[in-house]
C-alpha cells in the first residue's frame, strides 16, 4: 500500500510540474512572438473627418455659389421647407409656411433673405400674389415651394409671371399639382431649377396629391 500510494504521489507530481512547463512556455511563447500588424494594433492618429454641407446636400458647393434645397409640401398634411445657405427661412417647424404657394425672395448677390410670404391659391386673393411678383428686382432669386394646391387660383397674368421668372411649369400648373422652382427676373432662358408633378388619380402617390418633390441645388451668385 505503501509502495503504490507513493507512485501515485510521483505521478501526480510529474503530472503537474509537466503541465506547469508546458503552461508557462506556451503563454511566452505568445508574448514574445504573436503581433498585431501596427495598423491593427495601434489606435488611429486621425479621424475620419465627416463634411458637413448647407441645408444638407448631398455634394457642398463650390466658391461664390449659394446652397438651396426646397421641398414641396406632402399632401395637405406636411408642410414644404425653403433653406437657402444653411438657413431654414420657412418650414413646419417654424410654424410659418401655409397652403397653396410658399415663397422667399433674397438678395442674388448677398444671400440676404428679403422676404417670406405663403400665398392661399384655393380659397384666398390672388391679387396679393401679383402684387408681390411685379415688385421682384434683377438682383434677386425667387424660391417657390408649393402645398396643397397651388393652381386653383391661378390666372393668366401669374403664370406669365411666373414664366418671365424662368419656370417652364407655370402655364399647367393645376389643382394639387406638386411644384418647386428657383428662378428670377427677366432671364433669357428658362431656369434649370425646377420640378413639376401633375395631380392624376392613376400616379399620385397619396391619395388625391402626387408624390412631394425635393429640388436642391447650387446657384451661382447673380447668375441670372
């Protein structure tokens, strides 16, 4: 019994001192000889610099040009928003935009926001709306984001207008058409910023109003 006892204890002491040998040239073995490669291993020295662009547009603008982006209203349920260099002039947020034509005037050659007015076309006075068309100078751009309807009460005289600021749209411009233009006065050729859905039961995307339309863009300063 004696003799047995004391092999098993040299056994299990071999056993051990074994297993402690081959733990500890293991785990050095590791330390000395398994690296990260440096771009793995090491923290980065730079971050990834994320640009920020006015009102949000996919690509920024160059030198001596404006940022715009205008979004026409969604049915009659959400408003349209006008930004213009970052700054958010009307939306519904600001609790300032209203059916029918949503319109903002600024300076061609500053950016300076001149004016914001919201224009009822279905139930309101058109006379307002040509009041306010005719007293446009050259130097400034007219941004126009519509909502709801913006045709109902559209006459001849708007839509010419309309059509001396650049738009190629204003002559069918209907009931609950979808609209947004950039343009200015007496321009030689029509503007290239605009977007136009007709009302039509078969494409609309909401039930009685087509799909709401996004236009943005860069404009050069006093291009027109």
């Amino acid at each position: 019994m004696r003799v047995s006892g004391l092999l098993r204890f040299l056994a299990l002491t071999f056993f051990l001192i074994t297993l402690w040998i081959f733990i500890h040239s293991y785990t050095s073995f590791s330390i000395k000889n398994i690296r990260l490669p440096r771009w793995l291993g090491e923290s980065p020295t730079h971050s990834l610099r994320v640009v920020k662009t006015k009102c949000n547009l996919s690509r920024p603008c160059p030198a001596n040009f404006f940022a715009f982006k205008i979004c026409s209203g969604a049915a009659n349920v959400v408003g349209p928003t006008i930004c213009f260099e970052d700054n958010m002039i009307m939306s519904p947020v600001k609790n300032n935009v209203g059916r029918g034509l949503n319109i903002v005037l600024v300076n061609g050659s500053t950016g300076m926001v001149l004016k914001k007015e919201c224009f009822d076309m279905y139930s309101g006075d058109a006379m307002p709306l040509v009041k306010f068309l005719k007293e446009i100078l050259e130097d400034e751009l007219v941004l126009v984001a519509s909502y709801d309807d913006p045709g109902t009460k559209m006459n001849d005289e708007i839509r010419k207008l309309f059509s001396n600021l650049g738009s190629s749209y204003a002559n069918q411009l209907g009931f609950r058409d979808s609209w947004v233009f950039l343009g200015a006065r007496d321009i030689k050729n029509k503007s290239p910023f605009e977007q136009y859905l007709k009302n039509n039961p078969d494409t609309n995307k909401y039930e009685g109003w087509p799909e709401l339309l996004e236009l943005e863009g860069c404009v050069p300063q006093r291009v027109f």
